[in-house]
C-alpha cells in the first residue's frame, strides 16, 4: 500500500503574481485570530494557498518565520479547506509569535467558515 504523502507540492501553491494580484483585487477577507486570509474561486478541484508577508511586518528572521508556521499550518489542515479557492494566508495584527497548535486551531476556524459558506459581500471584519 503507497504511504499518503502530506506535502505541499507545486500545483497547490499560489506562486504567479497575477495570481496573488487577483486574490488582492477580487478576493474576500476573513480572519480568525492572529490570522488573515483573502481568497477567490480558482475553478480548480482543489484549493491553493499562497502566504504574503508585508516587509514592514519586521526583519526577516521574523517574516520567514511567520511564513513557515503559516505554511505549516495550512500543510496539515488543507484537508479540511474546501476545493476550488486560491487562498493567501497573512500575518495579522495580533501576531505574537503564536505556537504552531494555536495557529493550526486558527486554520481549521478559517476552514470551517470557508466550507458554510462566507458571505459573497461584505467582510466579517471590515
């Protein structure tokens, strides 16, 4: 029996600048603790995640990090994200340097409100 795989591989990361450009323009916010996330239908069967990390967020030693554990996060949860969004995961203003199993509950939050449906207009937030 082939072992199942928990990569994150290619096809399911948002890698293109017009992409994230289009997740910028025309995606939705949502966000769930120190956690924010912009997403947009991509047409495709599954989801891709794309992480932005502003510059003024802090050094780089502090953006990478945060993007690593963004990653991380969403790598042992895409599971649970529904099929068909280009989604990009930011930072958000209550970032404190969270463990990974806070951001990982935070994950399947954003998740579960992505799969009941998030309002076409509008932001929980704004």
């Amino acid at each position: 029996m082939a072992e199942k795989r928990f990569g994150l591989p290619r096809e399911e990361r948002v890698r293109k600048r017009k992409d994230f450009d289009r997740v910028f323009k025309d995606g939705r916010r949502i966000s769930e603790g120190p956690i924010y996330a912009r997403y947009v239908p991509n047409g495709l069967a599954f989801a891709r995640v794309g992480v932005a990390v502003p510059t003024k967020f802090g050094k780089a030693v502090k953006r990478n990090r945060a993007r690593r554990l963004l990653k991380e996060a969403f790598r042992l949860h895409k599971h649970a994200m529904p099929a068909g969004m280009d989604i990009v995961f930011l930072p958000g203003h209550a970032w404190d340097n969270p463990p990974l199993c806070d951001l990982e509950k935070c994950m399947v939050r954003i998740a579960e409100k992505l799969s009941e449906g998030h309002p076409a207009r509008g932001t929980i937030d704004d």
